[in-house]
C-alpha cells in the first residue's frame, strides 16, 4: 500500500510543477525584465543613447553592451546586482574603445547633405549629437552621422564641430571640414567670394583650445577679373580682386610705400580669374610703378587691360606713362592711357647735402635747369655723389635757377644741410664747421637772394673748440709745420684729398689759438719737372666717402695738368696760386680774413712742400 501510495503522488507532484512552470515562471521573468529594462533605460541620463541591453532568461539576466566609460560600466553592473529575484547574471559588457588621435569630419556631400564620419564622443548620443549640430542648420540640409562612438574627444567637442559644419556649409559638395584632438583643417573650394571671405574671418578666431592646421581652400571663380588702386587727397584705396592672401600683403606693402604715411584702405577681396600666363608680382610692380606718376587718379585691371587715369604729378609723368604701357608684363595688355598735367603749384626743389652725396628732388623746369644745378654743385664735390632725383614740370618760379644757386653757395660751406625752394621762398638749414662760419652765412645770406624773393637761414655752428696758451699753440703748430703731405701735383694749385686732414688741423688751431696768425707760402716743382697733358675728359668724380666734416672752402680735384704741352721751365706764379688755394679753403672753414695769409713771394723759393709759419 505504501509503495502504491507514492506512486499514486508522482502524478500530483507534475501537475504542481508543470502549474508552476506554465503560470509563476513567466510571471517572474516579466518582472526580472522589468526591472533590468528600467537599469537600462537608466544608462541613457543627460540626452545620452542607452548603451546597456538586458534579456531575461527565466531568473538569469543576460546584459551585453559598450559603457562609454569604466563609471558608467561599473555603476551598471552594481544596478543589475541589485534587481531582486534573479539567480544569476551572464556578463558581456564592455568599454567603447578609445582613439587617438580623435578623428572627425564634416563631408559636403550633396548641396542638401552633409555626411559626418570617422569618431563621436561616446557619451554624446548619436540622437543628442545630431539635434546640437543640426541647430542653426539652413532648411533643406540634413545631417547624415556615420561616425562610431568613442572615448577620447577633446574639449569641447560640440563646439569645435558646430564652428566646421558653419565652414563647410561656406564650400562647394565635395569639401571636408576635420578635427584630429585639437587641429583643424579645411579642404575644398569656396562657393563664393564673400564665403571665401567670411571662411577666412572665421578661421582666424578658432574655438578656445583649438588651433588651425592646413588650410587648402581655393577662392571663388570670378569673371570678369578687376582691381584697382586710388589715389587722391584722402590717401590710396584698393578695391576689386586679388589672387590669394599672399599678393593681397604684397599689394598693401606697395601701397603703404608709394602713400608714405598717407591713409591706404584696403576693399580688396580675395578670388580666381587673373587669365593664365600673367604673373601677379610683376603686375603689382607695374601697377604701383604707374600709380606714382599720378596725384590724383586711378591704376585699373579688366581681366588682363591695365588703364592708367587721372591727373599726373607733372609733365614728365605723362610721357612716362605712355613709355610704361607700351612695356607691360607678359599677358598684359595696354588699356586707356588718360592722364592730364597742370603746372605744379606749390613748386618745391630741395638740394640735401649729406656724408656721401648730394641728393636732388623735387621738380625743375628742363633738361637744361638740371645741367646748370649739377655744374653749379660741381666745385663742391669732394668724392659725394650727385643723387639726382628731379622731375620736369611747369609752374617754376622766376630766378628759379639764381635761387638754387645762391642756395648751393651756402650749403657747399656746411658740413650737412639742406637749401629748399618753395615757389619763390629760399631756405638753407644746416650745420657749419665753425661757429665763425655758421655766423658769417647768416649775416650775408640776406644780400644772394634774387630780388623779390625771401629768405630763411637756420646755420648752426658745431661747438667751439677751446681756447689754448700760446706755448701750447706753437707746440702744436711745430708739429703741422712739419707735415711732409702738403705737395702739389707737378704743375697743379688744385688741393688733393691728402691736404684735407691737415688743412681741418690747421683750422682747428686757429680757433684754439685766436691771438695768433698763419702764413701760408707755396713751393715750386723741382728743376726739370715735366707736367703731363691734360685728360680729355675730366673723369668723373670718385664715390669714396669723404672725411665727415671736412668740406667747406676744398676745391674740386681736378685732372692733373693744364697746359697740353710739356716744359721743363719753372712757373714763377705757381707758388703764389698754391698758397692762394690754400688760404681761400682755410678762410671758408671760418679763420678770420685778418688772421689768415700768403707769405711773400720769395718765401717760396727752392722750397718742394708747402709751408705753415706762425706769427703772434
């Protein structure tokens, strides 16, 4: 009975499990998924995609998944730790991987699409990622997100992306915008000049903690291509096109150069279209070269016609103009040449002296006035140059040249300065030697100006030397005395450039020593001398730079030799005119008239160098 009455059981004991299984089984799983769901759901805080995925399998959770971080991944497993009822948990999670470097890009696609690819932060959702790009996004463009989550994004990412997609939208299809970490860079071509422009405005103010790497964008295609540069009262203004950032510095480096403090506004914008085979260098370089010759006018490009408009500087710049347009660069060619020139008012010429040379500028009635400025500068030329930067023009005032040369007559006595004519307005600045010449300039300058004309002198003297004891003088004077360089060439009574440094000793002392007074006597040429022809042609003078204040009173070296024949016979005057050569350049140096003289005649006789003697 026993045995029959456990076997009478089993029937009843499958039925309660198979009731078991078919009602409380399903009951409880519904209610493990439930609650893994809502852990999983809870992995997608701050706009963020759920990245955990739970399966109830009766009482055992299967969650697999890529948390976007160790925290998130841990917090997730200790949730699902937690949900009652379940027997146990087979784990397939894991972390997005991270990349480095962080690659992303904006691809133009299509007009209406812009692809997104290579790596998003993993924890921005791809949802919440693509509602932040997609503001401010012009209707009829949609974003298509390729790209796979990872770990490693700079900061911050978002607005790093949002500044490319607003520069890729500036480009035609076909165009990237990227990132790798914190570098940007942008290929494409610019679908207008003004995004060309904008593109460039922006580029130089990156997001914070973003820098710019390559750039390889090519400006708009124009047509027809056109610029130009202005000038007038208010400065020089450039409008049109320019080739690339590059010529654009080039452009404003001539303009500020040829403007000279002037204002220079640049409207430029930047574009493609200069036709082919033209090179844009030694375009600017023709272009400025023309804008010089005007004062008031315009310098234009019209695809490859270069027009020069306006009113010219003077006479001369219209005949320069034409001469320029028929020489243009290679594909350029001439366009309309419409310059007209007024008498130029006020009429400015200024003669600079300077260590080295003679600079000439301003303007000058014709070739003739220019050859009669240069004679006149001829006897004071001491190795300077003569750096002759005139023009020609009309409007020259009356007894322009007597002006030019009375001013040339005084600043031949200085050491610097400058003579100035303002229409009919004289005025010489400068610095003498000697403060006895500084003061003698003042007090004739009044008698050379021609008759109507004013006259402003502003002459300093370098300091004056200090006053020496008699016994000092003739000590120092013995020494001069017997300097053996003081020899004429056979012949000659024109001063050498050796004479210079001993003759500014002589004059130093005499102004150290005002009690006493310097005779000068000549020598002859020794018996049976030959003195050599003269030159043809004077040769021109030498550029070698002339001892700094040592030129007032010297006379131009000249060839050596006058007579064309040869004598053996002794000159019974060149003594004399030696010594007279001598004392004309000390007196112009400032030794007073009184003080200053040439021995008699027979001091020179048998004598073979020039002679100093000291008289108190």
């Amino acid at each position: 009975m026993r045995s029959i009455g456990w076997l009478a059981g089993l029937p009843l004991l499958a039925g309660a499990w198979i009731a078991a299984t078919a009602f409380a089984e399903p009951r409880l799983e519904a209610a493990l998924d439930a609650s893994a769901r809502t852990v999983a759901a809870g992995t997608g805080r701050d706009g963020a995609e759920p990245w955990l995925r739970v399966e109830a399998r009766g009482r055992d959770l299967v969650a697999s998944g890529e948390a976007p971080m160790q925290g998130a991944l841990d917090e997730a497993r200790a949730a699902l730790a937690a949900v009652p009822g379940h027997r146990r948990i087979l784990d397939r999670l894991g972390l997005v991987a991270e990349v480095s470097p962080f690659t992303w890009a904006a691809v133009h696609r299509a007009p209406d699409r812009l692809d997104l690819i290579g790596h998003r932060p993993a924890e921005i959702g791809r949802t919440a990622l693509a509602e932040t790009l997609s503001a401010g996004l012009p209707a009829g463009l949609s974003l298509r997100d390729a790209a796979r989550a990872a770990r490693g994004a700079p900061e911050p990412f978002s607005e790093a992306a949002r500044f490319l997609l607003a520069q890729v939208q500036r480009l035609k299809p076909g165009a990237t915008a990227a990132m790798s970490d914190r570098i940007l860079s942008i290929h494409g071509e610019a679908a207008s000049v003004e995004a060309y422009a904008g593109l460039m405005a922006d580029l130089a103010q990156p997001p914070a903690g973003f820098t710019v790497g390559e750039v390889a964008v090519e400006p708009a295609l124009v047509s027809p291509f056109t610029w130009s540069a202005g000038r007038g009262p208010d400065g020089i203004r450039l409008d049109g096109y320019t080739v690339s950032e590059a010529d654009r510095a080039a452009i404003l480096a001539a303009a500020r150069l040829l403007a000279d403090g002037a204002p220079v506004t640049d409207s430029m914008r930047t574009a493609r279209g200069l036709p082919a085979g033209i090179d844009a260098r030694a375009l600017i370089d023709r272009a400025f070269a023309a804008l010089a010759l005007v004062r008031e006018g315009r310098v234009s490009l019209d695809d490859s016609a270069l027009s020069i408009r306006g009113a010219a500087i003077d006479i001369q710049a219209v005949r320069e103009a034409e001469t320029l347009a028929g020489s243009l660069p290679a594909g350029v060619s001439r366009g309309t040449v419409a310059l007209t020139a007024s008498p130029v008012s006020p009429y400015l010429v200024t003669i600079r002296r300077g260590p080295d040379a003679f600079t000439l500028t301003g303007h000058l009635p014709d070739a003739e006035a220019r050859a009669a400025i240069r004679a006149a500068l001829r006897p004071y030329l001491y190795g300077e140059r003569i750096i002759d930067r005139t023009r020609l023009a009309d409007g020259g005032p009356p007894s322009l040249l007597d002006g030019l040369t009375a001013g040339i007559g005084i600043i031949g006595q200085l050491a610097e300065g400058e003579v100035t004519v303002r229409d009919q307005s004289l005025r010489v600045a400068g610095e003498g030697l000697y403060p006895e010449s500084a003061r003698r300039i003042a007090m004739e300058a009044a008698r050379i100006a021609p008759a109507g004309w004013r006259i402003d002198v502003a002459v300093e003297g370098r300091g004056a030397a200090p006053v020496r004891d008699p016994a000092a003088c003739r000590e120092t004077f013995a020494a001069l005395a017997a300097e053996p360089t003081l020899r004429f060439d056979p012949g000659s009574a024109d001063l050498k450039a050796a004479f210079y440094p001993v003759l500014d000793e002589v004059a130093g002392l005499a102004r150290a020593c005002p009690q006493a007074r310097i005779e000068v006597a000549g020598h002859d040429d020794p018996p049976g001398t030959v003195v050599p022809p003269a030159p043809k042609e004077a040769p021109a003078p030498s550029t070698a730079k002339a001892k700094p204040g040592a030129k007032p009173g010297r006379q131009a070296e000249k060839p050596v030799g006058k007579p064309a024949e040869t004598s053996s016979m002794p000159d019974p005057g060149l003594p004399q005119r030696r010594a007279a050569a001598i004392v004309d350049y000390l007196l112009k140096a400032g030794i007073p008239a009184d003080r200053i003289a040439a021995a008699p005649a027979e001091a020179a006789t048998d004598r073979r160098a020039v002679a100093f003697a000291l008289r108190s």
